[in-house]
C-alpha cells in the first residue's frame, strides 16, 4: 500500500477541549463560521454522558476521495508521495458540488472568496517538517497522525458509530472508542 | 447544508422541460404525422430558449461565474462536468436543429437530440445522488427528473401536436401524472424506515408546505382537470410547472445531509 | 516534542530537500514552475486567510491568564504581524501546544473590537465614547487625584481593585504606582483559593505541592473537587500515563464533568459534603488499622486527639449520609488509597468556595498524611504552590511621596505580595476585602472612596452582588479602567485606557501549579495607542509631577524590557540554572529544587511537623482539629453552581468571534427531572433567580447535573448581558484572612429556582 496519511482520533484520551479546532483557526484565520475542524459531541445514544465523548473530526484525506471525483475544474488532486487531498483555490468555481457531496462535510463554502475551502492536513507545514498544528497543539494527544500503510491498526475501529460509513471512500480515519466510568449517584436523590 | 438553491431549482426544471419537449417531439415525430417542419422549428426553438434561460440560471449558483467554461474539465469521473458538456451539445442540436429544419424535418438529428438530451438527465440524476444525501444516493434522482421531462414535455407539447398526436402526448401527460402521484407519495413514506438521516429526510418532506403544493398543484389538480375536462388544456403546463417549482425546491431544502448528524447514529 | 513525534515528522517528510529550499533553487535557475512534480503546486495564500509560508521570525511570549497550566507559547511573526501561535515545545509540561484560549491570542490581538485609544464616556453606561488623547487622559486623571489629596488630606479616596486579568510580573507595577501616590485604598485577598491556602498552611506550615508532572508515579489518584480536563488540560496528559501504569483514578464531584468521564470511578457527591466524606474514609483507614504509625509518629502532631474525635463523632454511615456516596464505596476506596502507594488527592479550587471550605481540605490534607502520602514522589495533598515567585517585585516596590498620610491600622496581605514591610511611619494602606467589593466600596468613609481604578480584573463581569457593585460604581465621582475589550466594567467607567497584550510588552511569569518559568518577550510593536501598565504609570507620574511636583514617585521613563530584567535575581538564578534571563530566550526552563515538598519532615507550622491538630489555627477562630463543619443552608429550591468553562478564562477569549464559532451562547444547566417538573423543556427560555438577582437563559437538560443543582458557567458573551453573578451573593468562606489577606468567597454555597420564562 502506498504511503496514506491520515488521522488517529482517540476518543478515550480525546476531552472535548476544542484546542485542535482553534489551533486550526489560528493558523489559517478562516472566515467566521467557516470551521476546517471541528470537535462533535457524540450524542447520548452513543455515549450516554451528555457532551462528554467527542470526535474531533476535519478532512479524512479518503482514498477515493468524492470531492476530487465530483469537482468538474479539477480544482483537488491527491498527492502521490503522501495521500493527501488537497485544493487549489484558485481553480475553484464555486460551484458548491464537492460541499454537498461530501459526506463528511470536510468542504466548506467561504463566503468572502466564494469558493469552497478545507482541512489541508497541513501540508505546507508537512513539507517544511512540522506536524499538522492540530495534531502538534492537542494537549492529550489525542489527535494523531498516522500513515495508514504503515500503522498497527490493531483495536482502531475503522467506522466509528457517529461518523458516516462510506467504505467506497475509505476515509483515512481510525478511531478509538471512549469509555465510561464507574458512575457512583448519591444515594440521597 | 439545506439552502433553497434558486438557480439550480430554475436550472433543473427548465433543462428537463426543454429536453421533454425535445422528447415529445421526437415521439411525435416517430409516430407521425406531426407538424410540419415550420412548427417543429418553432418548438425547438422554444426549448432552446428555455434550456438557455435555465443554464444563465445555473450561472448565478458559481462563486465566480467567470470560470464555467472550465466546468467541463473533468470528464474523466464528474457527473457534473458530463452534464455540462451534455447539456452544451444538446443546446448545440437544438440550435442546429432550428437552423437545418427550415423546410424538412431530419429525423436522424431529432432522435439523436432526444438521446443526447435522455443522457443529460442520466448525468444530472448521478450528479445530485452523491453519498452525502443517504435518501437520494440511488436512482430516485434520475426517476424524479425524469417525471419533470416527462410531466413538462407533454403538458408544453400538447400545444405543439397535430390532432393525430395529440391523444398520445394526452395519454403520456396523464400517465406521468399518475405516476409522479404515486412516486411522490411513496416514496417519503419509504424513507422513514429507512437509516436516520434518511428518516429524517422523509420527514423533513413530508411536513413541508412545499412538498404537499407540489402534490395538489402540481399532480392532483391537472389530473382532475383532464378527468373533468376529459381533455389536456394548452395552459395546464402552468400549474404542472408551479408544481415542479415547488417540488424542486424540496429536493434542495429538505433533502437531509449526513455531515447535519455527526456524533449521532447513521 | 516528544520522540514519537519526532519520528513522525521524519517519515512524513520523505523528501530529503525542503519544498522551500527547492523553490528558491528554482526561481533562482530561472525554471518556469509548471512541472508535474506535486510538490510544485502554487499554494498561494487565499485573500482571506493564510497559510503556513515558513521564513518567521519567532518570539518567546508566555500566558498570563493564571491558569494551573501557564503556558510558554512560541508566536511566528511576519512583517511585523503575529500569524500564529504554538505551545513551548521544549517545555514537558505544555509540549508544543496550548488550549482552545491560548490558539485564540492572535484573534485576541487582532480583534477588531479592541480599544485603540483612551476614550471618555459621557454618561456612564449610556455608550456615549469620545476619543481623547493620553495626554488629556493623564491630565483628568491627575486633577482628579489631587483634589483627592486636598479634601481628605491623603490618598486613600484613590481605590484599587486588581487581581488575575494578567500575571505577568511587571504588572505588579500598578501596585508599585499606587504606593508612588501614596497611601491609598486596595482591595485585598482573593475569590480564588484563600481557604485553602490558609488549610495547607494550619496542617503543613505552606501551601507547596509536587510537581505535578510527579503524577505519573501515583498508584491511585482523587480528583476531588478539581476538573483539569477543563481548567488543566496538560496536566491530564501525566494522569494518563499513570492510569497506564496501572493507578486508579477516581473524581469526587456534584457534577459529572469531562474529569468524571475520563476517572476509572466517579462519585457524585452532594455538595459542600467533601469534609465529611473525607473524614469517613479516615474513621475506616483507623478502624482497619491502615494508619501508617511510623509516618504519623515522626512526622506529625496531634493525632491521637484526632483518632479520638474520628472514634468519637465520625462514621463511614454518617459520612455516606451527609454526603450521599454509599457506605461500601467509602470503606472500599478508603482502603484501596490507605494500601496502594503513593496515593495523592488533588483538592480542586471550587471544592473550597464554599463557608466550610477550608474545613474540608483541612480533612483532605489529614487523609493524605495519616497514610503516609505526605513528602513522597507521587504522593502528596495537591493544591498549588508559590516557590518558583520569588522575584524582586521591582515593578511593585515603590516609595510613598515625603508627607503623604494614610491609614492607621493593619493592612492586610494578599498571596502574591512577596514585599516585606519597609520600616518607617506607621501609616499603610486601607484594606478592604476584595471579595466584598460592593459593600466596602458603598460603606467606606472616612474617606469614602472616591475614585476607582481597575486593572487586571472585570468586577462587573465577576465580582459578586452584582446589583449591590453597580450600585457601588455609581457612588464613585471617578472610574478609570484599563482594559482591551468594552467589557461590563468598561462600560460603566469614566475613562478606559488601552492596556497591551502579553505580544505587546516585555514580562516574565511563572505558575502556581508546575514548576516552569517563561520569558515574554515583546513580539509586536503596541497596537494604535495601547500602553502596558508600565507606561501607564509612568504617564500618570509625568502628568502628577507636572501639576504638583512630587506627588508621584513612580520613574517617569520606562522600558518594559529593562523593568523585566529588574525582577531577576540570583535566588531565581539558581532556582531554575539560569546565567541571564537572556537563556529564556531559547525556552522556558524548569526549576531544579522544590519539587518535592515535604520529603525531609521539616514542616512550615509552629511545631515544625505537620498538625493535625493546630493550635494556630484554633487562635484563628476555627476547629484545632479537621473537625466537620456544617455546609451553608439552602435559602433557596435548588442548589446553585457557577464554575469555569472550558471555553474562557472569567471574561476573557469568549467575546472573541473565533470562539463564537465554537461556544456562541450561555445555557443553564439542568437535570431533565427537575425541568420536567417545571415544565421546561430542551432549549427553553428560563428565569434563574434568587434573593440576590436574577438571569434569564436558555436551559440545556442532562443528568451531569444532579436534580437538586442547575449549573451555569460564569462568562462574558458579547453584545449579551449573560452574568450568572447576578445570582451570587458575597458571603465569606470560612478561611482566607490569614495568609491571603482576607477570608474567601462561598461562590457555590448559593442556591436558587428556576422557572419558564
């Protein structure tokens, strides 16, 4: 298998402390309500603690990526060396297609520049020998990168429950699932 | 991620109506006799006018306008770029249809027109059936288009037949009518038991205004007027075109979109 | 960074030459770059954001926002413009990254909403902001003050309320320009942790806790009362690791916090009960013989009286009732922490905000010493420290103007005044609590107080009583603030002066919970006419020696840079194994000694042991022993709780757009049985309201919270009157007065109704 970066998302270490959503923001300065990464609570028929298990979740740079296949200028391409999918705003249209078609939602529409933008995985930062600033900021490490040709993928769950599942894709994404404390109640209640 | 999208709303429709139309035409045409060649012109002309209304449309939804030539770039895996080009060469029939057909009819052009036109619907049902809308991620799209071609071609091409092909063109109108009822109706109680975001999408639909104007309007008026009229009025395309106006702006508003429940059960 | 990441890094870049590199290379071959090499690709920046470009100049700057974590953070400037910031990396404890607050400093900075200039308001509260020129700022200000000085014959008209808004050292120069006028009013003592200071100090002698990064040692930990998930989120990373070790993790807490998610074990506790439940599991660590004798016999006084009272007045069923956790889960956890060593308990700030808060951690403390856990490497009652502050406080020494009069009286202390008392006239300054804010502002005479300046805190967004301070501020003839943002303060103040941020000035800061110190190294040039607190006093001094020569000490010219430098010394030196602050320059760098308290036996207190029974502390007017004392009664339905957010720091980073995008709105917290009862469903308007005020907010339903409390984060929303301290009233916990100059603040002994709005 060729060399496919992609990210570890531990939900067990992972605190829902959205450093990795503002580290992104910090390095990009995107748009107001435009969000590259973004930290979803996993609701209650998940993880029965409200707001307390969380996938940080950004682009997951697929194999077989949808927004490459549908964007009719050619605006992505995915890059041999290392797998990862990114866009050339400049040849954005604007058309939309790649932000409905993308089950995750990784696309998103830049109102300002009227084109679609989205996660880079960082990598002006990958080829200067730095790690994506999400994965370097998260305080529990709980945001990793991985290579998916090389990584023991051992226990990783490949769809999580929460996360949309599209094998035809093969989003470059492996999970960890959080777990849940003994949980002691007052007895007085 | 649910916008009412006006310009691919007008896009859609009136490229399926022009392509309907052309459809009609070429049935009429194989059938026979039809009109003659003057007022086929005058139709397709019609259709040219309307598909190119409906493509200056689907010019306001780019970010910048400027770049829809490149549109037709990636031949090579997008629906989208396929329905560009499609839809240019069908333009390009038209337009030379218009222009050949001054004296006589070829029917070689006006069936390959229909196909061409048959293949853009093809494209346009796979370019909005992408993963991300779970209840549209089939062939619904193509078959909802297709009742559009199939709705608005006839009820427009009642007013371009001969009184030979009129009753043909009648019974496809009516016929589509019933079966768009029966689809519409269907197919939203379907998807609640389908996954959640298909779920929610058949109820997204089924509490929309929209959706049930689309329904009365659209399907059960004109299928009344023609039972009580016993006849298919030349203005009837009216209503059957407010219809699938409203129906087309529920397939972009409430169609749900799986990135709306991350962190919930798919 | 770690050596995993390291690695990480090296297989990613399997291209030996970097992209940069291969660009210059190609542009100076005069090659066209229109070659299918991928990497070759324009990545040019879009207009409205940007991309990482490479070629940054970097500075040093470090976090003043006092929380446990007090990040190093390295800033990548360009042009004279901070583009982005990361975590110290060469720090173990912050490891290249900072929190959602910290990544948002840049927004901060660049914030549109930022004050420019000092402003003028016509009519407080009424919006009405004129621009003025520093120079007419100072000439108000000073005219102001010297009237002071001539109606009351001293400075003591002249109020300051001050506290965590900024750490940095140099900021104790707003101290040092008070004293420069003279003897004037302050506000004294702390919201945040005095009751627990004043425990540590009656059983230990000094409030001084490991290194936390010791952490990993620990075979079992209790979080108690503390949610570092959210307010210490580096330190989360060492409970981990030693959770992999094998240790257990409980957390004790009335709420199911992100904390409570990640323990082995979570106990929800009924509020304010602590004190109880630690004595519970004392009584069965006696009963099952699991004291450690020999620990307790040389280290330690007072314990037999202290057995006695555990034999006398505590049961592990008395212990389970007062504070709802079952009888078996207090004897089985008792033992579990008695038998499995070094166990630590970390006794978080909100535990103590309560009337008996100090009581409680006095019987945490007693628990960790009786098993022995005292003075050993991942052992230890963990609460904060103060030893790596030993600056000079140059910033904040500062002579008295000859002739100026003051208060006859004691004045108190706060924590962090390291001075010593100079010798000379009796006078002082006039102390009044800061935690009582409102009432001391309206009561005081003799002089009342007639001017107010605030610096480094928001009294508006987070004093308590509020409707009793804004009150208070309308008795005030003026009120100058110092601030960046038009916050709840600012808006109710005369004249607001635009203060810099920590990439605008120079300072040096250090933590109360780890043990790394960072340089802050001016990284920007002040943004329009922001002046560090320096300056500022620097500016008032000038104008006050123009009207009336000699009524300001403070030095007139001022460098931030050179008044950092000012507050090294050789103590601080050796401390850390620095030549020069220079060093600081390549990193933050971590003290060598002090890490572990405790270890020799030779304790702070009068005994030189550790007291379980402390005489001082029965001379202070509470219990000699850790004996339970009452929680406050409810005066109201529902128990009431305001704790911190993980999304700001008090008023701070959540007006930002940035985290709007992630946090835009305030919810009250509730159990989905008591909204039901009151009909309230998800998302609801409600009315939160008690004797004290009231705060109308939309309801988000969950059993995190238990059915007798709603919980609402305390925070500064913009262009929202959202302020949960509507709802808090200004009654004191219990300790405080002796160490951090006055008694703390119940913050969560408050209770009230809710209903549908």
């Amino acid at each position: 298998m060729t060399k496919q970066l992609g990210f570890f998302v531990d939900s067990e270490r992972c605190i829902g402390c959205f450093t990795c959503a503002m580290a992104c923001k910090n390095q990009y300065h995107q748009e107001k309500g435009v969000v590259w990464r973004k930290v979803y609570p996993l609701k209650e028929e998940i993880y029965p603690h409200k707001e307390r298990a969380f996938y940080s979740l950004a682009c997951n740079h697929c194999e077989n990526p949808t927004c490459l296949n549908v964007c009719p200028v050619k605006a992505y391409y995915k890059r041999e060396k290392d797998g990862l999918v990114v866009h050339e705003q400049e040849k954005c249209i604007g058309c939309g297609n790649c932000i409905r078609s993308c089950p995750y939602g990784a696309p998103q529409y830049n109102p300002v520049l009227k084109k679609a933008e989205k996660c880079s995985f960082c990598h002006q930062r990958i080829d200067d020998g730095r790690l994506p600033i999400c994965v370097l900021s998260c305080p529990v490490d709980a945001i990793q990168m991985i290579d998916l040709a090389e990584v023991d993928t051992t226990g990783m769950v490949r769809f999580a429950p929460g996360f949309p599942k599209q094998p035809s894709l093969n989003p470059s994404v492996r999970f960890r699932l959080p777990k849940l404390p003994v949980v002691v109640r007052r007895e007085d209640l | 991620m649910n916008t009412y999208e006006t310009p691919l709303i007008l896009f859609t429709v009136l490229s399926q109506l022009s392509i309907g139309l052309v459809a009609m035409s070429t049935l009429r045409q194989i059938a026979g006799p039809d009109i003659e060649p003057n007022k086929l012109r005058m139709e397709w002309l019609v259709a040219g006018g309307v598909l190119l209304a409906g493509m200056i449309a689907s010019i306001f939804h780019l970010g910048h306008p400027g770049g829809m030539v490149q549109a037709i770039t990636n031949l090579g895996s997008a629906w989208l770029s396929r329905e560009a080009l499609g839809t240019g060469v069908f333009l390009a029939l038209l337009v030379a249809g218009v222009i050949i057909m001054r004296e006589k009819t070829s029917l070689g052009l006006i069936v390959v027109t229909a196909l061409v036109g048959l293949l853009v619907i093809f494209s346009m049902g796979m370019t909005y059936s992408p993963p991300s809308f779970p209840a549209m991620n089939n062939v619904l799209p193509f078959v909802f288009f297709f009742i559009t071609a199939m709705l608005l071609g006839a009820s427009v091409g009642v007013l371009f037949s001969s009184d030979t092909t009129l009753p043909m063109v009648s019974r496809i109108l009516t016929v589509s009518l019933i079966v768009g009822l029966v689809v519409y109706l269907i197919v939203p109680c379907i998807w609640l038991s389908g996954g959640e975001i298909m779920r929610q999408t058949g109820e997204q639909w089924l509490a929309s205004p929209l959706y049930w104007g689309r329904i009365v309007i659209g399907l059960a008026l004109p299928l009344a007027i023609i039972w009580t009229l016993k006849k298919t009025p030349g203005w009837l395309w009216v209503i059957i075109l407010v219809g699938e106006l409203l129906g087309r702006a529920v397939f972009f508003a409430n169609t749900v979109h799986t990135a709306t429940n991350m962190g919930g059960i798919y | 960074m770690t050596q995993w990441k390291k690695n990480e890094i090296e297989k990613a870049m399997d291209c030996p030459m970097t992209r940069r590199r291969f660009m210059k290379w190609l542009t100076a071959a005069g090659v066209a770059t229109a070659m299918p090499c991928s990497f070759l690709r324009s990545q040019a920046a879009s207009a409205a954001g940007i991309v990482y470009e490479g070629g940054y100049e970097t500075f040093r700057n470090a976090c003043p926002r006092n929380c446990y974590d007090s990040c190093g953070i390295v800033t990548y400037v360009k042009d004279g413009v901070a583009q982005f910031v990361e975590g110290a990396p060469e720090s173990t404890f912050t490891n290249g990254g900072l929190c959602v607050k910290g990544h948002s400093y840049i927004r901060q900075q660049y914030s549109p909403d930022r004050i420019k200039y000092p402003m003028i308001q016509q009519g407080r509260g009424s919006g009405n902001w004129k621009r003025i020129s520093w120079e007419e700022a100072m000439t108000r200000i000073s005219e102001k003050l010297i009237e002071i000085n001539e109606k009351d014959g001293s400075m003591l008209g002249l109020a300051l309320t001050k506290y965590s808004g900024n750490f940095g050292i140099t900021n104790y120069g707003v101290e040092g320009m008070f004293s420069s006028l003279g003897y004037t009013t302050r506000m004294v003592g702390t919201p945040c942790w005095p009751a627990g200071i004043d425990a540590q100090n009656y059983d230990m002698g000094n409030m001084w806790c490991n290194d936390p990064e010791d952490m990993v040692n620990a075979r079992y930990i209790i979080l108690w009362g503390v949610n570092p998930a959210w307010c210490s989120v580096h330190t989360m990373k060492y409970i981990y690791e030693a959770k992999k070790r094998g240790a257990k993790v409980l957390c004790i807490d009335p709420v199911l916090t992100q904390t409570a998610a990640k323990a082995d074990e979570y106990w929800q506790t009924k509020t304010s009960e602590d004190g109880a439940l630690a004595l519970g599991m004392a009584r069965h660590i006696l009963d099952k013989g699991l004291v450690d004798q020999d620990w307790v016999a040389n280290n330690s006084v007072g314990f037999n009286e202290f057995a006695d009272y555990l034999r006398k007045e505590v049961t592990v069923e008395w212990a389970a009732e007062k504070s709802g956790v079952p009888a078996d889960r207090i004897t089985q956890v008792a033992e579990e922490f008695a038998t499995n060593n070094p166990a630590t308990i970390w006794i978080g700030y909100g535990m103590q905000r309560h009337v008996n808060g100090g009581a409680s951690v006095r019987a945490i403390d007693a628990l960790v010493a009786m098993t022995g856990n005292v003075g050993k490497v991942g052992g230890g009652a963990r609460y904060g420290h103060l030893m790596t502050w030993g600056f000079n406080y140059h910033a904040m020494i500062q002579q008295t103007p000859k002739g100026a009069k003051g208060y006859l009286g004691p004045a108190a202390k706060g924590e962090f005044d390291f001075t010593k008392k100079a010798d000379g006239p009796s006078y002082s300054n006039r102390t009044f609590n800061i935690n009582k804010t409102a009432r001391e502002l309206l009561n005081a005479t003799d002089p009342p107080v007639r001017a107010l300046w605030v610096s480094c805190k928001n009294p508006l967004s987070q004093d308590f009583d509020r409707n009793k301070l804004v009150e208070a501020f309308k008795k005030m003839e003026m009120v100058v603030v110092v601030d960046q943002f038009f916050n709840q303060t600012v808006e109710q103040a005369d004249i607001v002066l635009p203060v810099t941020t920590l990439f605008e000035e120079w300072t040096v800061n250090v933590g109360y919970w780890h043990y790394w110190l960072s340089i802050n190294e001016q990284s920007v040039k002040p943004l329009h006419e922001a002046k560090s607190n320096i300056e500022i006093a620097a500016a008032l001094s000038k104008k006050m020696n123009e009207l009336k020569p000699g009524s300001c000490t403070f030095p007139t010219d001022t460098d931030t840079k050179e008044w950092m430098s000012k507050e090294f010394n050789k103590g601080i030196y050796d401390l850390f194994g620095l030549n020069s602050w220079e060093d600081l320059k390549k990193g933050m760098h971590k003290a060598k000694t002090n890490l572990l308290p405790w270890a020799d036996g030779k304790f702070g207190t009068p005994s030189g042991k550790y007291e379980f029974k402390s005489d001082l502390c029965s001379k202070h007017g509470f219990n000699a022993l850790p004996r339970y004392v009452e929680g406050r009664k409810p005066y109201d339905k529902l128990r009431l709780l305001t704790p911190h957010t993980k999304f700001g720091l008090h008023s701070q980073f959540i007006n930002l757009d940035w985290m709007e995008d992630f946090n835009p709105q305030p919810y009250v917290y509730m159990n989905p049985g008591t909204a039901r009862s009151r009909n309230i469903a998800e998302g609801d308007m409600v009315i939160v309201k008690n004797k004290t005020g009231k705060v109308t907010i939309a309801a988000s339903l969950t059993d995190n919270v238990p059915m007798d409390a709603v919980l609402m984060y305390e925070a500064w929303f913009k262009n929202n009157d959202y302020n949960c301290q509507n709802l808090v009233d200004d009654t004191s916990a219990d300790m405080g007065g002796y160490k951090a100059g006055a008694p703390g603040v119940a913050i969560h002994s408050q209770f009230a109704d809710v209903v549908k709005a």
